[in-house]
DNA sequence: TAACAAACGTTATATTATAACAATGATAAA
DNA sequence: TTTATCATTGTTATAATATAACGTTTGTTA
C-alpha cells in the first residue's frame, strides 16, 4: 500500500481537474483549462501528469494519448492496469477485477523476461453505444 | 483466416522496412529509410502504416508509438494483441499464447460492454537486460 | 544556516499525426 | 471501350503531443 502522499499546488489542480472529468482528458485540454490559475506551460502539466501517474493517482489510456483518473485502488501503483474502452462514444472504465489481474500478472513468458507490469485496453461498444 | 492481400507500391516498402527491422520502427524513423525510395511526406508514411495495421501485417506498441511486424499469424488482424517490452533495451516480442488469449477474450466486463478487441502490454526486463 | 532535493516558470524545440486537395492508377460495370 | 467508382499517390501545410534546457523558488533535513 503507497502512503499517503502531499500533492505540490501544480499537481492537485491538475488531479482535481482530471477527478472531475467524465471521461478521459488530454494534456492541451487540461491545460486550457488551468490558465485562469496561472499554469501556462505544456511543462507544467506534463511534469504534475507524470508525478500523479508515479504515485498512481491517474494512469494514461495509452491507445488515447489521454489521462484518467484511478478508481480502483488496489492497482498497485499501476503495476496492473486495465481499461475497458467505446470506441463510439470514447468512454473509457478502469476494471478492477482481481481474477483477471492475477491470471495476467502470474503470466510467465517463455522467453525468460520478468514482468513488472502490464497495461491492458480493451475495446468495443459501451452499453449505451451498441 | 484472412485472405492474400497485394500490397501496393508504399504498403510494400513500409512493409518491407518494418520487417527487416529487429526491433519497433517510428513513423518518422521508416520514413527517413525510405526517402531514397521516392517517398518524401508523413502521410505516405501512415497512410500505408494505417492499411497495413486494417491487413493485420503489422501492429503498432500504444506504449512506444511505434511499429512491428506481426510474426504470430494466428492474432486474427489484431483482435488480440500481446506484447513484451524490454523497458531497458526497448525490444518488444509478440506474444503468442493461446491459453492467455482465450482467458482474455472470454473476459466479460460487468458493466455490460461487448469487447471486440484487446491490446496487452507487458513490461519489464529481458533476458539479456536482467 | 547550509545543503540538498523537489517543484516551479519560461522559452524554445522536437516528435508524432492529420487535413485538405489535386492527380493518378486499377477495377468493373454498362 | 467508355464511364463510373474507388484506392492509392504526391504534396503542402498545419495540428497535436511531448521534451530539452535553464535558471529560480520552495520545502526539507543535517
Ligand atoms: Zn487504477
Ligand atoms: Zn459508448
Ligand atoms: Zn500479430
Ligand atoms: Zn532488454
């Protein structure tokens, strides 16, 4: 379990930003939307994106260039990540299933490498899509 | 099974490039490769990357940006997509694991959402790197 | 208080990807 | 063969995503 972490003033309005969102943000979109609190700089929100993605508070939907916030908790730190993705509507849903994390995280390649993580997205159509 | 394809003039190039290649190509670094060959602009380059992904020839690491040869052949075009990435030495092997395959894809997402597709990444050390 | 590390602000630039439009080539029906 | 249709090409321009580099400020610890 990572303890609990101070965010710097930089990195808990970008959090509060992306915790508030329906769906997934890009770095542009968090940033236009932070001006008004003096954040002018593509640095800016890169640097507090990637500190939050080390302590595990957001995670990047890779397939999407595009930042969400964690609700699951027990991904470790993203260490185990997996996104349920529409392709229609753009909807993106953290899966927090226990079962799924395990079987793929005690996946043994036989090429000799040692994970330590994976990332997994899946697509299709949401409920409200299909 | 999906059915022969000829490829074009550009397909055939990118094509080419990426498999003779021992590890992911970038976009930009296939078409510095290929300028002696006539092709001069980005949009040759991922309009061909583009059909060659829908042919099911190559796939491109969310991860990294970047692309590889398909050497499994039996991903069904992309529809279930695993890979080991080296996160020292950047080399990136396809995994082909039925068994892993069939539990992924069998997964049923609560929220009622019908998956057609997933892409998995692994990371961690390689043979050679650990 | 000195030393160090983390975060910040800023300017510039690199990298990745798409828009838009005209021309060409291949395929197949009429 | 002509005409229609569709995929592919070439080209210029621009959008979108991300990092380098530098100096300053702030927070923590010795
Ligand atoms: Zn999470
Ligand atoms: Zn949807
Ligand atoms: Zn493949
Ligand atoms: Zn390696």
């Amino acid at each position: 379990m990572a303890q609990a972490q101070t965010l710097s003033r930089n990195q808990q309005i970008v959090l509060d930003i992306i915790e508030k969102a329906k769906g997934p943000l890009k770095a542009y979109s968090i940033l236009f939307n932070v001006q008004k609190k003096g954040i002018n700089a593509p640095q800016q929100i890169y640097r507090a994106l990637d500190k939050l993605i080390e302590m595990g508070k957001i995670h990047k939907i890779e397939s999407k260039n595009a930042f969400v916030a964690c609700r699951s908790s027990d991904c470790e730190i993203s260490k185990a990540t997996a996104f349920s993705i529409c392709e229609s509507c753009e909807m993106v849903d953290e899966i927090s299933d226990t079962k799924l994390s395990k079987y793929i995280s005690s996946f043994n390649h036989k090429k000799g490498m040692k994970f330590k993580r994976f990332n997994l997205e899946f697509f299709g159509l949401c409920k409200k899509c299909k």
